[in-house]
C-alpha cells in the first residue's frame, strides 16, 4: 500500500463486502453497493481493483502475509500445520462466508502461493516431487475448509498430527 490512506480504503472495501455477503448472494453484490458501504468512492475501488473477486484475493494476501509472518525461520512442519489451522480458526467467519458462497476455489491459487513458500523452507522431512506438493496443498485446502464447517472438535494440534500421520507415510 502506498500510504495509510490507501491501505484504510482497501480494508473498509474488504470488510464492506463480506458484510454485504452475510445477508446477499455474492453474484448480485454490486460495485456500488460495496462502495456505498465501505463509503468511498467508486474511483476509490477502481484505483485499487478490477472486481470484486479481486477484494477477496487481496484479503486472503494479506492474511497469508500475516501468517508468514508468525513463521519463525526454524518452524517444523508441525508447527507450520498448527500455525495455519490457528489461522483458519480466527478467520472462521470469512473461511465460512467463502463456503456459504461457492468462493473457495479463488484461494486455491494464493493459498498454494503461500504454501510454496512453507515448504521451501525446509519444513518437510525429505525431497518432495512437484506432485507431491500439489497433493499436499489441495489436501491441506479441502481439509482446512471442511475443518472450518464442522471441526469434530478437533484442535489444531489435533489437525495437525492426523495430517503428519498421513504424509509421513511411505
């Protein structure tokens, strides 16, 4: 953000629509409706978006910074998994929001971004292939995002262990 002007605008044109979309279909939240809420001009969107699928993606960037963030440079994979499940759990609302609206596909992209990153700071305890890593980001997405609809009562810990279960196998 070029200044705290800007990045204020972004932020109340991110929480406008997911304000917008606990009570409509995301299909039929408009422009001037997440304008008009955020109350910033219509300019003031386009300056910083083409759509509004590109509100949700920068929200999902900025959370996904702030998660590397919290990454110490010595984080094991457990924690890596604990970390980001703690993650899921404080943006619930969103992370359900996003579900309720058929959107989870759009995180797929920058989630996998992020997730590169993770694991190329060695948190895996071996080489692992191209494919590999693709089962582990799609698996680690369905399963946060089922994790977040109904969580069985299980902790992120719990999450954890249960995925380093499956992926130390072989």
């Amino acid at each position: 953000m070029k200044n705290k002007q800007a990045a204020r605008s972004v932020r109340l044109m991110i929480d406008a629509l997911f304000t917008l979309m606990e009570t409509h279909d995301y299909g039929d939240i408009t422009i001037t409706d997440i304008t008009e809420t955020a109350g910033v001009a219509r300019l003031t969107f386009y300056r910083h978006f083409e759509s509004k699928d590109e509100i949700l993606l920068e929200h999902f960037d900025m959370t996904f910074e702030s998660y590397m963030d919290t990454l110490s440079k010595e984080a094991d994979l457990r924690e890596a998994l604990c970390r980001c499940f703690d993650f899921w759990k404080q943006d619930e609302k969103t992370a359900k929001l996003l579900a309720k609206h058929h959107l989870t596909s759009l995180i797929q992209k920058p989630f996998g971004d992020y997730l590169k990153r993770v694991l190329s700071t060695d948190v895996l305890p071996r080489e692992t292939t191209h494919f590999q890593r693709k089962f582990i980001e799609g698996g680690l997405l369905l399963t946060m995002g089922e994790w977040i609809i109904d969580a069985h009562g299980c902790t992120p810990q719990e999450m954890a262990d249960t995925i380093l279960d499956l992926i130390s196998v072989g």
